[in-house]
C-alpha cells in the first residue's frame, strides 16, 4: 500500500485526501460527514478521519469519489472489488496501486 502525497491528518487505511489538494468543496461533508473531518477543522484542508468499515460506508465513500471536482480523494489499497467500482464509474485513476502493482 503506497500513499502519493497524503494530507498528514488522514487515519491510516486505503482512503486518503491528497495534500495540498483540497478546495473546502464541501462534497465530502455532504455526503460522508463521520468519514471526512468537518470543514474547518483543519485550515483550509480535509482529510479523511475514519475509514469506511461496511457497504454503507463505502458508498458514501464512492459517491464523493464521484462527485468532488478535484481528484483529491485517492485510494491505494488492493481490494480487487473497490478498484472495479472506482473503474466502472471512470474513477479508477484515484488508485495508486494498480493490479500490477507490487506496492
């Protein structure tokens, strides 16, 4: 599992907010409010603080893969499963692991 430039305040796990990346959107709080920090937490930054631990959760996690403009949510695990869902919806260049990856 490699990391490219994460924001320091995420929680270890295979979601992150990339440094330096993060406009304040808002899209994250919409709709992952108990996996992204709160708005002003952190200035001028989110990141994510919990990771998603069931379906529900990864949804939510998914949808502001979707919906954020910037590219600043990343994943750099190896679940086959979340790499096919981040590709189905044109998302799988958020991975930083590809299957060819050794990591």
């Amino acid at each position: 599992m490699k990391r490219v430039n994460a924001h320091p305040d995420n929680v270890p796990g295979d979601f992150y907010v990339e440094d330096g990346c993060c406009t304040l959107c808002g899209i994250p709080q919409v709709h992952a409010p108990e996996l992204f920090s709160d708005l002003y937490d952190k200035a001028d930054h989110c990141y994510v603080k919990k990771q998603p631990t069931n379906e529900t959760e990864l949804g939510q996690m998914l949808r502001v893969i979707q919906g954020a403009e910037l590219r600043c949510v990343r994943y750099c695990g190896g679940n086959s499963e979340i790499r096919a869902k981040l590709a189905a919806t044109g998302d799988g260049d958020i991975c930083d692991n590809q299957p060819d990856d050794q990591g």
